[in-house]
C-alpha cells in the first residue's frame, strides 16, 4: 500500500515545499534585493552628484580673482553672486549653494543668505577637520539651514592659505531619478543634529528628524508618520505598510559616520507586476498550481484501487513531470534513483537514468565548489543532509558540464527513510544579469574601472582578514 502511494507522497512534499515555504520566502527576497539594487543605485548618484559638485568648487578656488574677497575687495563677489542663478538657468543645476570662509573656518560669504561673520567649525565637524588638515573634501554635511552634498576646495595665494569655497548640492535630482525607477525616497537628517538647524529650509521634521525633500508628497509623509520612524530606521529589512514596502538606508559622511537616513518607499503594485514577471517565480506558480491539480487527481483516481489504473496513472505522472521545465530527482543521499526528462536535456549524453549511474553515482560529481554555492560536503555532511537540515535556506549550486556552467536554485524534501525527492530550477539567466548589475555597480560607466564603492568594500575585507590573520596588509 506505501509503495501504491509513494508517488502521491512526493508530489504532496513537493506541493508543502514549493507551494507553501518557498512562494512566500521568494517574494521576501526579491523585495530584499530590489532595495540593494535601489540603494547601490542610490551611492552612484551621491557620487556621481558629488564629483558633480567638487568640478564647480575647484573651478572657483582656482580663479585668481577670489583672492580678492580675503582682500576685502567686493567686485569678483559680485560675480559670484550671480553664479547660483545662471547655473539653475543654463544647467542641470538648479539649486546650487556657494559659501566662502576663512582659514580660521569664518563665514564670509553664503549665496543663499545674508547670514555672515558666524564660525562654522563650531557645528560642523568636517570644516574643524578641514582647519586642521586643508585639502579638497566631497562629503556629506548638516548645517544649520539642511543636509547637503558639499564639495570644499581650499584657497591659496603664493601657498599661504586664505580659506576655503565650498559648493552645496542638494538631493533632489536624486530624488528624481529614483522616483523615474520607481522609488519613492525622503532624506532625513538623523535626529541627533535637530538642535543644529538654527534655519531650516524645509521647517519640516519627523519626531526630531530634519527632512531635507524641499516638496514631499504629503501622503509619502503620513505612510512614514504611521508607520513609526523609528520602526524603520532600526529594522534590517523592509517593513510593509498599507500600500508601501519600506526600507532605510544610512547616509554617512566622509568619516563614515553615520548623518542621515535615505527612506525608500516602493509601492507594493509595482513589486507584484515585477515579481508576476518573473521567469523564477511563475515557474514556481505553475508548478505549484500543477501540482495541486495532480494531487486532486490522485486522490480521485487512487479511489478506485485498481492496480491497471494505478499503472496508468503512474506513468501518466511521470509524464507529467517529465514535461516540466524542472530538474526532479529521487536519490537516497548518495546515488541517484530516478530523474525526469528535463535532466537529460542538460545532461545529453546519457540516453536513461541507468546509463548515467554507470559513471556517475550522484549529480553532486559536477557540482562545482566556489564561494556561495552548495559544494557537495561540508565538514563531512553530504549535501542532502545539508538541504534537509536546513530546509527553509535558498540553496544555490553550479554544475558544469560539457564545458557549460548552469546555476540551479535547489531544495530537497525527505519522503521516507534514505529517500529524498530533490527539484532544481534553472536560474543561470537571472544570476548572470544579477552578476552584471553587480558589476555595473560597483564600476565606472565612462572608464570602466572599479568605483568608490567597490574600492572601501574591498578594503574592508583586506582589513578584516588581515587583522585576523594578524598579518600587514
């Protein structure tokens, strides 16, 4: 009786595993990594803004004629003064700041107010750094008006230092090219600077947060209000509300401490059209609607008990799942027992499951072992009881064969004693565009060369492990 139904078994383990754990967990990480995308996306702008914006500071410091603004000589500050608004009308930038200081950190000039003469290290750690140490410094600053992007050159005449011109970009083109991928996005100031905003320029705050949007859509502003601030900034993933998926992400400044929040909002529609997309997850869909079909059917026809019809329906099942775009194996751990039809489109040059077990007992001989895919032992552990152990973790393998690498997201079910029911789904195309995106990342479009980003991520690493290690780096 136990054989009769073992086949009804297995579709049932297959149906909880996929059906049940793995549509939910699945839509988990896709919103997960559409926030990692969002936020890397989110650094090449900074970047790219700041670079931006130190072209225009170093422009101006070295311009002989700003000497004459230490020199109480007023005619090229004139000409400054008009730099702000000729810039928002023949440039891409429409809300540039320029201030002038002294060496000893001294507010000369601002082009936004009339506000002068006040010391600005004594609210502003990255000026007291830059009185000590004078050098050309992009970072991210709280004044006492908003959070900025400021890039500050240092002045010289005859390699005396006079002072220091800085340029302030702001957010909001930033703002616009994420809302253009679909992200909603408000910068905080972190609520520890509330006292520094003397002379706020939005007047707008969230339980002591600055928010630096000069227009925010109100109701972006109530989904964050409702939804506790604080919830949000402290949680390592996203947090759901009524309509948005949520997610915080730390502005640091050039110290890498840590000034602001970035607050991604993505609606929860676009999330569900992208995921419906989804090559990996209609697959799933399918399969898990397949399945419950098949299982409706089987308890139908096992209802009758007749050993013909049991006959037929089992090779009509097999049929079934040999038409399926999925890998399905029955293995006992070590050798393998059966495999659909799709494991022969991969593995051509076996004819059936006998001809392959003649020179190889397990799919695990052309796993490849690298970092991030499941090797075929760890620490003696054959790979299924790996899967077995901890069957709610996104396991990943890569099999080469015939010269060809192929990446499968894998997950195993134990059926009974010794026997395990094991699905593979192709994911190589998504994993190489995902490795691409990577890529893009982490590189300079224009030069091709690894960026910021990637050169601090790396460092950190080297670090770490040479700290270790306790070796030099």
């Amino acid at each position: 009786m136990l054989k009769r139904y073992s086949f009804l078994f297995i579709l049932f383990t297959i149906f909880i595993i996929f059906g049940y754990e793995n549509l939910n967990s699945f839509t988990k990480n896709f919103v997960i990594n559409s926030f990692r995308t969002a936020t890397k996306e989110f650094e090449n702008e900074i970047d790219n803004k700041l670079k931006s914006t130190m072209a225009i500071s170093l422009t101006l410091a070295n311009d002989p004629h700003l000497y004459e603004i230490f020199k109480n000589k007023n005619s090229f500050l004139n000409k400054i003064k008009t730099l702000p608004s000729l810039y928002k009308k023949y440039t891409n930038y429409k809300n540039i700041w320029i201030q002038i200081f002294d060496k000893n950190g001294i507010s000369i000039y601002r082009s936004w107010s009339k506000r002068k003469g006040d010391n600005l290290s004594n609210c502003r750690d990255d000026i007291k750094y830059l009185i000590e140490n004078p050098k050309y410094l992009k970072t991210i600053s709280i004044c006492k008006y908003t959070i900025g992007l400021n890039a500050i050159s240092p002045i010289y005449e005859n390699k005396k230092l006079l002072g220091f011109v800085e340029t302030i970009s702001h957010f909001n083109s930033i703002e616009k090219n994420m809302k253009k991928l679909g992200y909603e996005i408000v910068i905080l100031a972190d609520k520890k600077y509330k006292n520094r905003f003397k002379y706020p320029i939005s007047k707008k705050f969230i339980d002591g947060y600055y928010i630096a949007n000069f227009n925010i859509d109100n109701n972006i502003l109530n989904t964050i209000k409702n939804t506790d601030i604080e919830k949000i900034i402290k949680s390592r993933n996203f947090i759901k509300s009524e309509k948005y998926y949520i997610y915080s992400y730390p502005i640091k400044d050039f110290q890498k401490n840590i000034v602001g929040w970035a607050i991604f909002l993505k609606d929860k529609n676009d999330i569900k059209s992208a995921l419906y997309q989804n090559s990996i997850f209609l697959r799933i869909f399918i399969f898990f609607a397949v399945i419950t079909i098949f299982i409706a059917l089987i308890i139908f026809i096992y209802s009758k008990d007749k050993e013909r019809a049991l006959k037929e329906r089992n090779i009509y099942y097999f049929n079934i799942l040999d038409s399926l775009q999925e890998i399905i194996i029955l293995t006992d751990g070590k050798k393998i027992k059966y495999a659909n039809r799709r494991f022969f489109d991969y593995f051509k040059d076996y004819k059936n499951i006998e001809d392959f077990t003649k020179k190889h007992k397990c799919i695990c001989d052309f796993f490849v072992e690298e970092e991030g895919f499941l090797p075929s032992k760890i620490n003696n552990k054959n790979w299924i009881d790996i899967l077995i152990e901890n069957i709610n973790r996104p396991y990943k393998v890569k099999i080469a064969y015939n010269n060809k690498n192929f990446i499968f997201l894998v997950k195993a079910s134990k059926i009974k004693e010794n026997e395990y029911a094991v699905i593979f789904i192709d994911i190589t195309k998504n994993y190489n565009y995902e490795q691409k995106l990577q890529e893009m990342a982490i590189k300079d479009k224009l030069t091709n060369l690894y960026n910021r980003t990637f050169f601090e991520k790396i460092s950190k690493e080297q670090i770490k492990i040479a700290k270790e290690e306790k070796e030099d780096l």
